[in-house]
C-alpha cells in the first residue's frame, strides 16, 4: 500500500503545480491574481504552492515590463517591435527546483521549468495582455523541451510558403509535408493526453491550444494552401476548439464575439465536416446563453453594429448555411487581405520566423514556372475537358470559383446568365501564389476535380484559352484591384509618401493595372471563337467600372448586354466616386449596368459581400462579342 501511494506522488504534486496562474497587464499599471488551491494527499491535507509564488519581484517585474512593452506597441500599431519583444518573451525560462516545493512525497529527477504565454485582451477591454506560466517539461509525460508546438509549427508552414513566394520560387512540396507530418504528429500526441486532461491541467490539447489558437492554426494552414490527409489535421483542430468552447465559452469573459470569431477562423479555413458541425452546434449553445444574460460584457457588438447573433445561430444550427461564403466568414476574408499593412507585417513575420528557424535554404527550391509545358494539358486537368469552361480572371483566393463549382444549376437573378454550374469546368488565375494555394488547398479538400487554379499572368492564362476543347461560357473579371485615383498628381504622391494606396497600381495606364485594352482583346478573341461565351466586369469603384466598360466597347469588340434591372439612380457614396463626380466623371448607370447580381449568391467574391453589408454599390457589366 506504501508503494502505490508513493509510485501516486510525482502525479498529485505536478497536478497542483500545474494550475495556471495570471497576471493581468494594462497600460497604467499591474494587477496580479493568485490561485491557491488544496486537496487531500492521502490522510494529509497538502496546501499547493503556485509556480508564481516562487517567482522573485525581480523576475515578475521584468516580466511585466516586457508584456506591457509589447501591448503598448500592439496599440500604436508598431508590430514589428511588438514580435521583437514577443520573441525575448519566448526566450525566458523560469526553473524551479525542486528543494523550493514543499511536498515531502515528491520523487522526480528533473527540476520543473516554465515558459511565459501572453494572452492579448481587445481595445474594448483596456487593449492590454494577460501572461501566465506554462510547463515546458512535463516528468509525468517525459516531456522535454522540444520545438514542436502545433501553432508555432502552422506558423512556420505558412512562413515557409511566404518566403520561397516572395523569393519568385514555389515552395517544395515534400518539405512542406515534413512540417504538416509533424503537426499531425504533435496533435496525436495531445490527443492521446486528452483523456489526462482533467487530472492534470495543460496536459491536453487545450494547453497548447487554448482560447482561439486552434482556430488560428487551421486558418494558417488553410493560408499555405496544407490540404491534410484525410482532413486529421483540421477535424482535431475543430475538436479542441469545441472543448474550449466548452470550457470558457459560457463565462462573461468570454464575449459573444470571441466565441463568432473562432468559428469564424474555421469558416474561413473552408473547413467542413462533422468536427466543424459540432464545433458550431457549441458555439450556438454559447451564444444563445450570451443571448439569454444579454449583459453589456457579454454580447459587445461596439466595434460592429450589423451582427445579427439570433441569425448566426440559426446559421450555425443548419447543415450547410454556415460556412466559407458565409457572409461574416467572407466579410472576414475581405478584411484580412484589405488591410495591407497589418497583413503584410503579419507575412513578413511569419517568413522571419520560418527563415530564423530553419534557415533560408532550408527548403529546396524549383521554379513556379518549371511546370509551365504541361501547365495547360486539358486533359490532365479535367476529366472531361469538353464541358463548358468558366474563366476567372484574378481569381484571389479563389472564392466565387469555389461557390459556382458547388452551386445548384441556375439561381440567377438575371436570365442574361444562365449556365448548369454543376455541368462546367472551372479555371482560375492570378499572380498572387499565397492566393492560388489557399484556393487550391481548400479545392482539394473539397475533392471539386472540375475547379482547378493556376499561378500565371492572365494575358498568358487567356491566350492558353483558344486550346481548350469545349466551349467557354463565362470569363469574369471580378473586383481587379483599382488603380490610384489621379485626380492631383501632387495630392496622389503625398499619399502614397505617408503610405495611403501605396499598395494600389501607378494608374490606368502605367501596364501595372491588370485590365488593359490587350487583355480584353485576348478574352473577345477567345470568346468569338466559342459559342456564346459572355464575359462579366464586376468592381466596387465607379471609375475603374466605367473605363473597363469604355475600352471594351471601343477597343476590344465587345458590345454590352442591356438589362432589365438596370441601374437609373447612383449615389456617390466613398470619397472616390465623389472626387469622379465631381470631376464630371460619367456615371454607371443606364441599361448596361445591371442593379442585381449576375452570379448565384455562392458565387460572391468576399468584395462584393463586403459592399453588400457596407452599403457600398457594385457596378456589373455583362458583354458579348461584336458579330
């Protein structure tokens, strides 16, 4: 009997070490709370000692120093000296030997060590940062230090892609699949520790992946277009995110919209399956008691008034109604490729941390264009390459492409378009390599064999077109990013000096902007020579509208289809379309531009929902080629 309570004793005494302790961070000063607890060893009541009592004032204050540091520079927008300051984070270890515990029953070899996690808290709660400390080695689990997290590994998988891409080269595949075998392989190893989970705390999934880091990890993976096997990767990420829901996801900390964006994230991941189902049907659960307290901390819809949660929760309970071209999953999109900067950054770092980590030449590396002979080879691409083909011309990430290869037959709001969706092939191209792998990774996943995509510039993908075997039915040119508004040579430069629109084309005619005269040239000629084939021109801003509709009427031989549903009123909503108007700039309005959408609504581009929810119009032209 001695020699099982004394082979019991490592596991109690790092049960009640293992309690996780927080030390809240605002921008005034800190606050700390310490959690003590007690449970019966055997016939003696044992006090647990906290890792954070062992901690020196020294080591607590430097530690505070650095989280602040680093909230202050999330909140003035300097995230680069913000990961700086999270990579010195990482670096600190906290040992604790084990003379300081006070447990007479203890029996371990190695002292016990410690890593520091911060947590950051949103502006609507004082914008600042919880730390906790973490075991780094668990004796119970042999756990040694070991660079193998499941975040940081799906961050250095996508940090791989953005570096060989920003490189001009495409990643090498086997390599990518070592990082991915050892994700699996990590999640494996938490779920077999999850039946632990509630004996020890941290020791489960949970641990590594708590609050929304499950959700961020299959988002990235999704990024750097990782299509799992047999999906293991994204259905166990889904499965933790569901017992976080389930553990914090009631709580008036937890607010209605911490809970929408997790499974947001995994929307956005285009993930699916009855891992995500679940993952819904909880987080429907926790909003609907968010909707029944219906407190002021927990449902904060400060920052987005438009969220219907009554709505989402209808969504989240239906089979199939919440998902990718969801709008809030596709209004998310929008936002994470919109804003240049912060996702630049966010790129950059995850190339610094991939590149830091394993080295520049870590992964082997072989031109984009090394396939570019049998790039076309239809009947490598398509099973059936005489059925009729839709083009999308900047395809992004691919999203309208996805929703029209899943779309039911018909479902337009215009008799001008009618194709059986269900009956096409699908193609899309862009130069954007992070773009074409998220399209094709969620693709695969989907096992939508009729939707391929290709890196290529879209002169080049078009002028590949007069090869294709069957008729092309649809070209779209969807939402091409706009060129800089040139109204004042002056006022454009000082914009683009303090970094407004830098990102955006030169002008219309500087050969930068995608739609040129040559290009729609390329698309009428291609379309002249199959039967019937249309194309559509879709953007958000009126100029950039009505030049395409110019050249193509004027100079590349098409003509433009008119409309019943034609738009005879505009407002000039976003300062660049008043700046138009007021420059006597002509209108999008008359019977070539339709008021309604040409596509299913599966088949919006995360633009156009973004401009639907915004109140901002879209501007639609459908054109035929000139007999």
């Amino acid at each position: 009997m001695m020699s099982g309570r004394k082979y019991n004793a490592p596991i109690i005494a790092l049960l009640l070490l293992s309690f996780r302790v927080f030390a809240f961070v605002s921008d005034s000063s800190c606050h700390r709370r310490r959690t003590y607890t007690s449970l019966h060893l055997f016939e003696n009541e044992v006090v647990a000692t906290t890792p954070m009592q062992l901690l020196s004032a020294e080591k607590r204050n430097e530690i505070d120093i650095l989280v602040r540091q680093r909230s202050e520079a999330r909140w003035d927008g300097d995230y680069n000296r913000a990961d700086e300051l999270r990579d010195v984070i990482d670096q600190i270890c906290v040992t604790i030997s084990l003379n300081q515990l006070q447990y007479s029953a203890i029996d371990l070899e190695n002292d016990l060590e410690y890593k520091i996690v911060t947590t950051d808290l949103p502006r609507s709660q004082g914008g600042g940062s919880t730390w906790e400390l973490q075991p780094i080695n668990n004796p119970l689990f042999n756990n040694a230090k070991s660079e193998d997290n499941v975040l940081q590994l799906a961050h250095a998988a996508l940090g791989m892609v953005v570096s060989t891409s920003e490189r001009g080269v495409d990643v090498n595949e086997e390599d990518l699949d070592r990082l991915v075998s050892r994700i699996e392989a990590r999640l494996q190893t938490l779920q077999q520790r999850k039946a632990m989970g509630t004996f020890f705390p941290g020791t489960a999934a949970a641990g590594e992946l708590h609050g929304r880091k499950a959700a961020d990890a299959a988002f990235w993976l999704s990024l750097a277009g990782v299509n799992a096997r047999d999906n293991f990767i994204y259905d166990e990420l889904a499965q933790v995110a569901s017992e976080e829901l389930l553990r914090f996801g009631s709580n008036k900390s937890c607010r209605a919209k911490d809970v929408l964006h997790i499974v947001e994230r995994f929307a956005m991941a285009g993930v699916t399956g009855s891992s995500v189902h679940q993952l819904y049907n909880v987080a429907a659960d926790c909003l609907e008691v968010k909707m029944m307290n219906n407190t002021s901390d927990s449902v904060d819809d400060s920052d987005d008034d438009s969220i219907d949660y009554n709505n989402i929760i209808k969504s989240l309970r239906g089979d199939v109604t919440f998902g990718l071209h969801s709008d809030r999953s596709l209004l998310g999109l929008w936002r994470f490729s919109t804003r240049q900067r912060k996702q630049r950054v966010f790129f950059e770092n995850a190339a610094k941390h991939f590149d830091g980590r394993y080295g520049k030449d870590a992964t082997r590396l072989h031109s984009i264009n090394d396939d570019k002979s049998d790039k076309y080879e239809w009947s490598k691409l398509f099973k059936d390459p005489t059925r009729p083909l839709v083009v999308d011309v900047g395809s992004g990430m691919g999203v309208s492409l996805l929703g029209l290869a899943t779309a039911a037959s018909g479902a337009t709001h215009e008799e001008e378009i009618q194709i059986d969706w269900n009956e096409c092939n699908f193609i899309g191209v862009d130069l954007s390599r992070l773009g074409i792998r998220f399209a094709r990774g969620v693709s695969k996943r989907w096992e939508l064999d009729n939707l391929k995509f290709v890196v290529d510039p879209a002169e080049e993908c078009i002028e590949r077109l007069s090869s294709y075997p069957g008729p092309i039915k649809l070209a779209m040119i969807q939402f091409p990013t706009p060129y800089r508004y040139t109204e004042e040579r002056e006022d454009v430069e000082a914009s683009v000096a303090q970094g407004y629109n830098a990102q955006l084309p030169e002008d219309s005619e500087s050969g930068c902007f995608m739609v040129t005269e040559k290009l729609l040239r390329l698309i009428q000629e291609v379309l002249s020579r199959k039967e019937d084939g249309k194309l559509l021109v879709q953007s958000n801003c009126e100029d950039v509208a009505v030049r395409m509709k110019n050249i193509a009427e004027t100079r590349a031989g098409f003509k433009s289809v008119e409309f019943t549903n034609s738009v005879t009123a505009l407002d000039a909503v976003t300062q660049r379309a008043q700046r138009w108007v007021a420059n006597g700039g002509d209108r999008a309005i008359g019977k070539s531009f339709s008021s309604l959408p040409l596509l299913p609504m599966v088949g919006r581009t995360e633009t156009e929902v973004a401009c639907s929810l915004d109140g901002k119009p879209v501007h639609r032209c459908l054109f035929v080629p000139r007999d």
